[in-house]
C-alpha cells in the first residue's frame, strides 16, 4: 500500500460523494466506503497490524485522516443533501405572516363621525390656526384687553422676537384657548346665509387632572342667516346628539355666560349611563353623571351683535347661533372612559380598545 493510494481513494469518494442525488444514495456510499465490514477505508484500516513497524509509522496517520476526511465529507454531504429538501418543501397552504394593521385613534373615529353628521345636515368644516393672535381669541369676540371674562381661559402667551410684536398689543401672538376665533376669521371672509363647524386644537395653561388637559380638541359650530334662531339651534343640536348616541336623547338648556353669545347656554344631555335616572338598574348610584342625571356637554349661545360688528356684519339684518364642545369630553361618554390623560398616555393596552 503506498501513500498515493490513499489521496486516490480520497479523491473518488469526493467525487462520488459531489454526485449523490439524495440520501439514499449517500447510504449506500458510506456503507461502499466506511462500511464496518467491507467498506473500502475500512479494508484499508485491518491491513495495519500486517504492516512492517516502519509502514505503520507513515501509514497510519494517514489512514486516520482520511477516515477522518472522508467521515466530514459524508456528514457535509448529508446537510447538503437535506437542506436541498427543505429548500423545495415551501408549503403553499401555510397561512401567510400576519401583518399587524394599525387604526385610527378614538378621537380621530369620533371627530370623524361629527364632521359626517354635521355634512349630511349641510354644514362645512373649515379650520383655522392653532397659533392665534389676541384679535381673533379674545377681542373681536368681546373680550377686551382687561375685561374679567378672560380669566375664562388660562392662555399661553407666545415670546416673540419681532420689535412690531412687541409694541403692539392687539398683535400679541397666543395659541388659541377654543376654536372661537374661527367665528370671526370665517365671518370675514364669507357672506351669510352659511353654517360652518370648525374641528380643532385648543391649549389651556391649566393643571391636568382626569377631566383636564393642556391641550385637547373643540368642534365649534356657527349658523348665521336673516332668521336663525334659538329654535333652530336646539333642533340640530338634538339631531346632531340622536345621530351621535344612535338613539332618541333629551337635551337640556341651561342659562349661561359667555362674552361672544347673548342669551349664553349650557347644553346637557340625559345621562347616557343612568338613562337620565342617576341610579343605575342595580341601584347603585351613577358615577357618570355624579347621580344628577345630567351630562353637561357644550356651551352655546345667540352670537352677540359685537362679534358680527367685529366681523364687519351688520347685527341688525342677522342673528345666529353658535356652540362649542369638547371632543374627549363626548369621546368619554361615548366610550365611558374615565380619565382624558387617557387619549395622550399612548399606552397601546387603551388604544387596541378602539
Ligand atoms: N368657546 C367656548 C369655550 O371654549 C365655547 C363656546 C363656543 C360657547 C361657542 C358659546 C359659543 O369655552
């Protein structure tokens, strides 16, 4: 046996072995090669003890390397040949990944529905700027410098670098404390007959706490035209409620003060919980409406005749009505949730609920 011999037989079984097809055949390789009794590493491997001791010194590490070699060589084969198959076994019956599908926030689904509502009653939507000017939030809706009824709305003041800014009072820049302005800068561009709702962000520099937050959405509402009246508030903002709850619910005026309405009203409507009753069926008392029966959910009022003079109208030749109401406000009751910090938590254990 010469050295020549085992690089031969090494050779073939690599040849033999790049050849195999599957692992059928590569069985019957390893028994041709390193079968215990006939496999031909093997055969070579019992010749040793007949070897001189000078054979046996070369020989020897040689054999082993090559059972060495040639065993890798087989389990490599072996992954090869294996992998191929799982390659080919795509089973195209298996349901595919799911991709997670994102939705829309509950504020946005509700802000969505009251804007539907109030198109299908005739209305537009228009916006406005969320970076106001002391005009447009607080004097043209009669609400003069020093006038007490500011403390109504805890504002944040904007710094402004620009010396014009600074030296004119009327100009001093803000971020909206309600959608109000929106009544004027719509009115100055639009002639009436028109109704409007106006969706948007207000910020209060206020403490939070469950039913308070720094920055939360209004939809402000403003019908004007020769005769709109009181009446007609009530019956949109009734049909605007039954569409909303998706069933018949009373409403409630209250008297109230605002600078821009004259009558001012506060609108309630029937405990959606309690049904109106402030006990619940089980006689406990309702937590919703603190027993009273009673949800108050906007203000409202008739425009007072210096906003129209402030937009450039004549208040005797119209009259209107206009409202604003808290979008988390309607989005708690509606979904009974307890806490407005709740919207901005981005805690997705709350948003998945919707
Ligand atoms: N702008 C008022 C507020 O934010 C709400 C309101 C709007 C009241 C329109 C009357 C009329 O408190």
């Amino acid at each position: 046996m010469k050295k020549t011999d085992i690089t031969q037989l090494y050779q073939e079984i690599s040849e033999q072995l790049s050849a195999a097809k599957d692992a059928q055949a590569l069985e019957a390789l390893r028994v041709r090669y390193l079968g215990r009794k006939d496999g031909e590493v093997t055969k070579l491997v019992k010749q040793l003890p007949q070897m001189s001791v000078e054979e046996r010194r070369t020989m020897g590490p040689a054999l082993n390397t090559l059972k060495r070699d040639a065993e890798a060589l087989f389990s490599e084969t072996l992954e090869r040949l294996s992998g191929a198959k799982k390659k080919r076994a795509i089973d195209v019956t298996m349901p595919g990944k799911k991709i997670p599908v994102g939705h829309l926030h509950p504020l946005t689904r509700v802000e969505r529905e009251i804007r539907e509502i109030f198109l299908a009653m005739n209305f537009s939507v228009v916006e406005g700027p969320e970076v106001e000017s002391e005009h447009y939030n607080f004097d043209a809706l009669n609400i003069p410098k020093d006038h007490p009824a500011r403390d109504m709305w805890d504002t944040f003041w904007l710094k402004t670098n620009s010396k014009e800014h600074q030296t004119k009072r009327a100009e001093r820049l803000l971020l909206r404390t309600h959608t109000s302005p929106v009544q004027i800068r719509y009115m100055e561009q639009h002639k009436p007959p028109f109704q409007i709702i106006v969706p948007g962000r207000v910020f209060r520099y206020e403490a939070t706490d469950a039913s308070h937050e720094v920055n939360f959405y209004q939809v402000e509402g403003l019908m004007v035209g020769k005769d709109v009246s009181l009446a007609n508030f009530k019956f949109v903002i009734t049909e605007f409620f039954k569409r909303l709850f998706k069933k018949d619910i009373a409403i409630r005026l209250r008297p109230s003060y605002f600078p821009f309405v004259e009558p001012g009203l506060e609108v309630d409507v029937a405990c959606v919980k309690c049904g109106g009753k402030g006990r619940l069926r089980d006689g406990g008392a309702c937590t919703l409406c603190k027993e009273s029966g009673w949800l108050e959910v906007m203000g409202a009022g008739m425009v007072h005749p210096h906003v129209f003079e402030a937009a450039g109208y004549n208040p005797r030749e119209l009259q209107g009505f206009a409202f604003g109401l808290g979008l988390e406000r309607i989005a708690m009751i509606k979904y009974n949730i307890p806490d407005i910090r709740l919207f901005y938590s981005g805690d997705l254990r709350f948003i998945k609920q919707f």
